[in-house]
C-alpha cells in the first residue's frame, strides 16, 4: 500500500513502553448512516493482535517479520458493518525487552489499524469516502485481564498466561462506555523512515487454515482428592448439550486437583477452546506437551458463571491437561477444542506402497510439513518457531513433491534475504534480525533459491534475490584462505553447524564447509548464467574448479578416497566421519567411482561413527539415491524412521538414536539429543528438517520427480527396489495432479504407469519400452522399470 494512503498512526498503552508482557486493547467507535459499498480494513501489530468489529471476532495476525518488514494483514469487512454505532476493537501483545535465545520477538510495543470505507463495491482505487485510522484519538488500556508478572514459558518463548476472567466487561462491544479509559499514545507515524518500523509489507501469503479438532483419547482422568466424571465426554464424535454431559471437575476438597489429560493424537498447533460453567468459580490450568512430560502454561481464575476460555499465544503440543483447584461447587468443561491453524496448501499428494511402514513414514513427513508450515516456515512449533534457514529448504522439497504450492517457499527465502548482514552473510534463523552466523546455512540458502525457481519458473523472484546472493557471494569469497579454502570457520561467535553431532571435528578449515561452498559457487553460476551474466558466471565457475581442486588436494586423507574433517596449522585432523564425507559426495567433490567406494568401503562397512539426527540424513538419501543406491536409501529410509515411528513418533524428532534402550524418546532426561540433561533446553517432537523420506519416496521410489518443472521437464524415474512390490501416488502440479504406480509382477519385472495433465513438458530417463496414449485431456505413459546395472541387496 502505498504510505500516502496511510492515515493511521502506531499506537500503544500509555505507561507501558518500558514493561515486559504487555497486553493493550484499543478501541473506537464510528458511525455508519448506510452500508459501504466495500470496506476495507488493515492492521499490524508488534508482536501479535486479535481483531474484533461489533464484538465479533475479525482475525488473529500478522505474520512475523523483521521490524524493518512489517507485514499487515488485509481483510475485507462490508458485511460486518451495521447501522448506527459500530466498534473496532484490538488485542495487541508485546513481550518486551527480555533475552529471548534467537533474538526474535524484538521491538517496542505497537499496533496500527486503519478502516477505509467505499461508496462502490469494486473500488479501493479511488479514494475511500470515509476513513477510521489509529491514532491519539483512539482509547487503549494495559488489559486488566492477563497478570503482568509471571514467568516465563522458557527462553525461546513467551510468557504463561494467568487470565483473571472476573475482569471480563465486554470492551469489544459497541455499548461498552470507554470514558474512563486513557487516550492512546502515538508511537510512531506510518512508514516513517525513522521509526521502529519503517515498512508495511502487504501479507504474502493466504491466511492460514483454521481446522477445530477435538481430543481423540483420555490418558488419565485422576481425582486427586477431588472428583472427576464424564471425561469421554470431550472427545471427538461426542457433542454434550447439556451440562450435566460435559466433564465435571470437583476441586471442593481443599488442596484437590482432579485433572484430566487428553490425547489429540497428533501434534497440534493453534488455540485450544473451552466453554466452562463455573457456578461459584475457581481456577482451571491447562498443562501442554509434545509427550506427557507436560507443562503449566495457562491460569485462568473463573468468574461465576459461563467463561469462554482461549489463551491469547498459540500452543504447540499432542497432549493436554487441564486441571482444577479450589472449585467451591464442580465446575461442567462443555466444550474443549483446539483452533487448529497451518499454511492452507493447494494441493495435495499421494503415496502409498506395499510396505505399510514405508507409506506411514510418508504420510507422517507430510503432516509434519504441515504443522510446521505457518506464517513462515517453522523449524519447531514448540520451542522457538523460528525461520530456521536449513529446515525451510528441507520442508520445501517436500513442498514440491507433496503440495505444489510454493507461496510459503517464496516468503520464507525472501524473508532470510531481508535481515542480510552488513557484510553479506544470511543469519541462520529468522525472520527477524540477529546474530546467528552458520557459514554452511548460508549456502543452504543459495540452494534453497535455486531449486525454488527450478521447481517454479518464477524468474521476478530470481531478479530480485539476486543481489542479495551476490552480496553472500562476496562474503564467502572474504573468508578464503590462499588455496581457496574456507577458513577459520571456529571463529567466536559463529555456529558451524554441518550437522548436530559432537562427532564432527570443526576447527579453521572444515572440510564440509569447503564441500558446501563449492556447491554454493557452481549454484551462483547456474544462476547468473539464468540471468546472463556469463562474465560472472565464467568467474564463480574458475573459483569452484580452483576450490575443488583444493579440497581433494589438501583435505583428502592421502592414500584414500576419503576426507578428514579439517585442516589446521597442525596438519589434517585424524577424525574422519560419514558427514563430512557425505558433503564431499552431495556437493560433487568426489567423482562417481570415489562416491561408490566410499559408500561401499566406509559408510555401509559401519565404520564412522552413526548419524542421530534426521536433518543431515536429507544429504545422505539423496547421495544414494543418485548414484545407484536406491535400496540401501529405501532401507535407511525405514530402519531410522520406521524406529521412530515404533516409539510412537507422530511428527519426527529433531533428533533421534535408535541404538539407545526402547523404552526411551527424546527427552532432557532420556538422551537422543546433544543437549542431554541440559533440562532449561525444550526438546522438540515436531521438527520439519526430519521431513526429507516424504519428498523422496515420492520423487525417487515413485518416481516422479517435478524438481525442475519450472525451467525444464517432469522426469518419470521409478526405483523398484527390493522389498516394495509396488507403489502409487499423486504428485500436484500447476496444471493438475500426476498419477502414477508400478507393480511388480510375478516374474519379477515392474510395469510403470502414469496419467500426464495436458501440456506437462515430461521426460521418462527411467524406463523402457515406453508407450504413450492420450485420453480425456490426460497423457498415459506407460513402461518397465529396467534392472538398474548395479543393484544392492536389502
């Protein structure tokens, strides 16, 4: 929008610009003699609001952003205006100035709305005949519901929510009188160059999907010297009209705490919803956990009564608690329901097989992209929520494979670009500034850019993020040793990350940083040379023969096709691990015989130490898919996640070590994560750099690969290896779903099937004897799967 057409001003509580864990709610009043032809509606919030109009609720946002790209959410409103008086009401949250582990939730507290009304129903061209803008004049208290001072949930995250639903007095509603509340303060006018925010950003992205969902099990229903009955009664497929059907809580008995814990089943992410009768109030918490290791979050003191309970921050978790205390007659839950919320994908893929294990591990992949897919993508929606630059280029294979909407893949690189430093290095999270320097997630980043447009097309987003990875060209460039090696990359402050494992030796020239910025230099060629440039696509290609060269003469183990870790004055490190070796392989350090011997020779042979976490196994799987391994690939696939899924996993582990006892996950105090008994660290459940076997069971055993679709061909490449005796799918495209399967027959050759949408550029490199037929506007391919030259046992 252009900042002319901006009237309104940011606004906040007065008194509050210096507190922690402020809660403002602003309001206004207009009048509206007739009906708006259109009604337009903006507002954004530092760091979150909740919108009401005539008491209803509008829409929860924005989505985050760096303080220098805010974003604003747009909603159209002419059916919610009314004759007469009409209200505009907003809940606005800020965290404040506390240390918060990713530096994210930055910046002062504000929020900004303005409410353009048009005579004709088409027309936000012209000027709007009336406009309602924030500003002093508008009202806006400290809420009195939510007590300021209470802990936090831990480092990466807010604040617990105790929500004293006594001070509840119906602000949001037209008739409510205002006059002893205090004006609003003016903070800062719209896109002001030289205020906390001096962009607005229109919303990117379609706003997210709101799904209700009900809990799918009770865990326990436990008395505690009080008395609990009916908890069935919240679970989906019950719909309790009366109260004496609803779960009743008994906390009559000083001291007693009947509580119940329910399962949803899955992780979910969004707001959980309860309509309680408290006829003489009390106190009811809501405890939350990815496992049963659960958590307090939520306090509410009960008004006598009816209460319509939803904590105001969104909650990550599978199970829930909800307790009460100090009831002096039972408290009736009437409803309980989460408001469910994820990015509202397009499409939507397919796969199943003959390996019932294979097709669980898919479908869990995919719901895992899912629930980390909000306004940007998460790497947990537990902990920290964060835009994580690594994680966002592993789900958004999945993207393609699964969803083929690539809005949130767009934002997300876009929004990494933004908060580039000063000296052109991409900070490792996101979306707001900080320090977070991994030298190896700034070339995932390139990698992410390119295979977003080979998927896409979208050349206007190559354009403009390419000055941007110029920038993270030159920066790379600045940290080369003689021999054109990266250097130094221990240096303080700085995170080489390569894989969370304590396995791997990090010390001045990290072999697999070397290996990630060679791929980073042929990746900026492919680009510039998209962009014709040839002068500098000539020069990064002379830069990455020469750093080629330099890995395999310096950081090669002589006598070996392997690579130590890292170089030092010292000489080559003696430790030797599979990802390293793997980042030589990946990024085309190792020729084709060197890879094949490596697998063969030191991976497959056991003799590097394991790898535990999910993230790095995307570079090992598409290692051995591409050079022949595809049932080695498979089997890893459904040893590693398929044990997850045996210890109950329903959304991967941000780390996981199958080798430890059974009865163990993930835990502060149970292991599979380096930060083991490290208990102020939350571990994650739900972690969407585990997502890669999704994106491959599909492009690789399936074998429709729509990676370049964008800029070249659907390649039909199936993989029948031993074990799956068949498989099928759909893959979503722009011009309409792909379908395809094979089937083993008994004399034991796969017979390769696939239904085209008309007008999709394809190529079958993995098939013979390919015939083709046109029906109904679909293109049928069909063929055999050939035996590959070289096929390894299972």
């Amino acid at each position: 929008m252009n900042a002319a057409k901006w009237q309104a001003q940011w606004i906040w509580a007065a008194g509050t610009a210096e507190d922690n864990n402020v809660y403002a709610e602003a309001r206004t009043t207009f009048e509206a003699e007739e009906p708006a032809g259109r009604a337009v509606l903006r507002i954004s919030a530092n760091q979150s609001y909740k919108l009401f109009l005539n008491g209803e609720e509008v829409g929860r946002g924005p989505a985050p952003a760096d303080l220098a790209w805010m974003s604003y959410d747009t909603y159209e409103v002419a059916e919610r205006l009314r004759a007469g008086t009409n209200v505009l009401a907003v809940v606005a949250h800020n965290f404040g100035r506390e240390d918060i582990v990713t530096h994210q939730l930055q910046g002062p507290g504000g929020l900004i709305c303005q409410l353009d009304l048009y005579a004709e129903a088409g027309g936000a061209g012209g000027e709007p005949l009336r406009t309602i803008a924030s500003g002093p004049d508008w009202k806006c208290r400290r809420s009195p519901r939510w007590k300021p001072n209470v802990s936090r949930l831990h480092r990466w995250g807010g604040y617990r929510e105790i929500v004293d639903a006594a001070r509840e007095d119906g602000w949001e509603e037209a008739g409510y009188d205002d006059s002893a509340w205090p004006s609003a303060v003016a903070v800062a006018a719209a896109e002001d160059a030289g205020s906390p925010w001096p962009r607005l950003l229109p919303r990117e992205i379609p706003f997210l999907r709101q799904t209700a969902v009900k809990p799918a099990a009770v865990v326990a229903a436990e008395s505690y010297l009080g008395a609990v009955s009916s908890p069935e009664a919240m679970l989906s497929g019950d719909r309790p009209g009366e109260a004496e059907l609803a779960l009743t809580l008994d906390a009559s008995v000083p001291g007693s705490i009947p509580q119940v814990v329910y399962d949803f089943g899955a992780e979910r992410v969004g707001y959980p919803e309860l309509e309680v009768f408290a006829e003489e109030g009390g106190v009811l918490q809501l405890f939350y956990g990815e496992s049963l290791e659960l958590s307090l979050m939520d306090t509410y003191l009960l008004r006598k009564g009816f209460n319509r309970l939803s904590p105001f921050g969104r909650r990550a978790f599978r199970f829930l608690k909800v307790a009460a205390m100090a009831t002096p007659a039972p408290i009736a839950v009437r409803s309980l329901s989460v408001r469910s919320v994820h990015y509202p994908y397009a499409g939507d893929g397919t796969f199943r097989c003959s390996d019932e294990k294979l097709t669980r591990i898919w479908e869990t992949g995919r719901y895992t992209t899912i629930v980390n897919s909000q306004n940007h993508f998460e790497d947990c929606p537990y902990r920290e929520a964060a835009l994580w630059v690594a994680d966002s280029v592993v789900m958004a294979k999945v993207v393609y494979q699964t969803f083929g909407d690539p809005a949130l893949v767009r934002k997300s690189l876009l929004q990494a670009a933004r908060i580039q430093n000063e000296d052109g290095s991409i900070p490792g999270t996101g979306p707001q500034r900080n320090p977070f320097l991994l030298p190896d997630f700034c070339a995932h980043w390139l990698f992410g850019v390119w295979e977003y447009y080979a998927y896409s097309g979208d050349l206007a987003f190559l354009e403009e993020i390419w000055p941007y990875a110029v920038r993270v060209a030159e920066w790379f460039e600045n940290q080369e040793d003689d021999a054109g090696l990266f250097a130094r990359a221990d240096r303080e402050g700085w995170w080489c990350f390569i894989d969370w494992s304590d396995d791997i030796e990090r010390k001045d020239r990290v072999a697999a940083i070397s290996c990630f910025y060679y791929k980073f230099l042929t990746t900026a060629a492919r680009i510039a040379e998209t962009l014709r440039e040839p002068e500098r696509a000539a020069d990064l290609r002379g830069k990455a023969s020469k750093l080629r060269h330099s890995v395999r003469s310096l950081l090669r183990v002589p006598g070996t096709v392997v690579y130590a870790d890292c170089l030092t004055a010292s000489g080559l490190s003696a430790s030797v691990t599979a990802q390293t070796n793997f980042a030589a392989a990946w990024s085309g350090i190792m020729d084709d015989a060197e890879v094949a011997a490596f697998v063969r020779e030191g991976y497959l042979s056991g003799k590097l130490p394991p790898i535990r976490g999910a993230f790095f196994y995307h570079i090992v799987l598409e290692t051995l898919f591409r050079h022949g391994w595809a049932g080695e690939a498979v089997k890893l696939i459904r040893d590693y996640w398929g044990a997850m899924l045996d210890r109950g996993a329903t959304t991967w582990w941000e780390t996981f070590d199958p080798s430890l006892p059974f009865p163990t996950t993930p835990s502060p105090y149970l292991g599979h994560t380096p930060t083991y008994l490290e208990d102020e660290i939350p571990v994650s459940l739900s972690h969407g750099w585990g997502a890669s076997p999704t994106c491959l069971l599909t492009r690789e055993v399936l074998g429709v690969n729509v990676s370049d679709a964008g800029i070249g061909d659907v390649s039909l490449q199936p993989s029948a290896v031993p074990g799956v005796e068949w498989a099928e799918g759909t893959v979503p495209t722009k011009l309409g779903d792909i379908r395809a399967e094979w089937r083993r027959e008994k004399d034991g050759t796969a017979h390769f099937t696939a239904e085209l949408p008309d007008g999709l550029s394809w190529t079958a490199p993995g098939l013979e004897g390919v015939t083709i037929s046109e029906a109904a506007g679909l293109l049928r391919i069909t063929g055999i799967v050939p035996a590959r030259a070289r096929e390894h046992a299972v």
